[in-house]
C-alpha cells in the first residue's frame, strides 16, 4: 500500500491501528478505497469550505470586487456531467480564495481532457502552477478530481504524493464548468473551466 504514514489503517502484520473514517453520503461509495480517508472530509465539504473562505472577506481584502462573480460560479445552477463530458474542455484560470489575503484570479491557460489507461485525465499544460489527475464519476452531477501538482516543466505528480491535491467538479453551463479545490478551512482554489 505504499508508505503513507498515517493515511493507511493496517500495519505490516495485518492489525488494525485505527479506525477508518465512515466515507460521507455525498460521496461515491464505488471510489472508497481510490479516495484516501483523510481527503473525504474535504471532498465532502468542498462548497462549504468555499463559502465559509469567501465569507471571512471585507471590503478592505483585495480582490474583493471579485467576491460576487465567485459567488455567481458557486451559485450556478449544476449540470449532468461524466468524465467524457470534460474532453473538449481547453481553458482553465486559477480563482483562489484566501480568508487572510483576498481573492487572487488569474488569466486563462490551456488545458486538456484526454482518455488515459481507461479513464480521463486533466491536465493544465501552461502557466506556472499545474494540476494535474483523473476524473471520476461521483454522482449525476458532480465529479471527483484525485491527481497533483507540479510547478513550470517539473514533472508531474499523482495522488497520493507528496503533493497529493483533490477536487470536485461541477458542469455550470454548456461550455462552462468549475473545479474546487477545498485545500484548508480558509483557502480554496477554484478552477474556472471553458471550451
């Protein structure tokens, strides 16, 4: 199972050391033994952990005339959406949302969606902060994002790693979709998405 260190629930001679999270109802029970215990909380929180960031802003942060257009992109109404529906998607920037410092948006970058080992792969392929994954299927309207990040031409990193990130993704539009990335109680990256 690899060297996780407290990810993992059984030690080398099969014991249990502790006990496993109950996985929340708002997640894809099928995805339990891909998504790691300690990420189901986030995962199953993530507009919640966005609005509770947003909400922490005043006047006085910076970007916080950008506070109703992420409000705008939380509150759209949501979409059927599979993993397939996401190849065709080319353009991503970078909205994050940090309880102490603001609203920080970026421009638009190129990305792609493409069939990998069975699955779709998401992959943002400029500009110097990049996530890369897989997509899953979480339910009628919602997918789970499990991969990493990498920064400029460094290689790319998998879930699991060190720079393990997830995500859950939203269809907001024929042509528009959103990714959060609920990192901590008051910092959430959203990734606005568009053909």
């Amino acid at each position: 199972m690899g060297s996780h260190g407290d990810d993992w629930y059984f030690n080398g001679n099969a014991e249990l050391v502790k006990e496993k999270p109950v996985m929340p109802e708002n997640l894809n029970p099928e995805l339990e033994d891909i998504i790691l215990p300690s990420d189901y909380g986030v995962l199953a929180r993530d507009r919640n952990i966005a609005w509770e960031a947003l909400s922490t802003l005043t006047p006085e942060s910076y970007g916080y005339a950008e506070k109703n257009m992420v409000e705008k992109l939380l509150n759209a109404k949501t979409y059927p959406i599979t993993p397939k529906d996401m190849i065709g998607f080319r353009r991503v920037r970078s909205i994050q949302i940090d309880a102490r410092d603001g609203i920080f948006s970026y421009p638009y970058f190129n990305c792609r969606f493409k069939k990998a080992d069975g699955k779709v792969f998401f992959e943002k392929t400029t500009g110097s902060q990049r996530k890369s994954g897989y997509v899953y299927q979480n339910s009628p309207e919602s997918l789970v994002f499990l991969g990493g990040w990498s920064v400029n031409d460094d290689p790319q990193t998998g879930y699991g790693s060190t720079n393990s990130v997830v995500g859950k993704v939203y269809k907001i539009g024929p042509r528009k979709a959103i990714m959060i990335f609920p990192t901590e109680e008051d910092r959430v990256e959203i990734y606005e998405l568009t053909k």
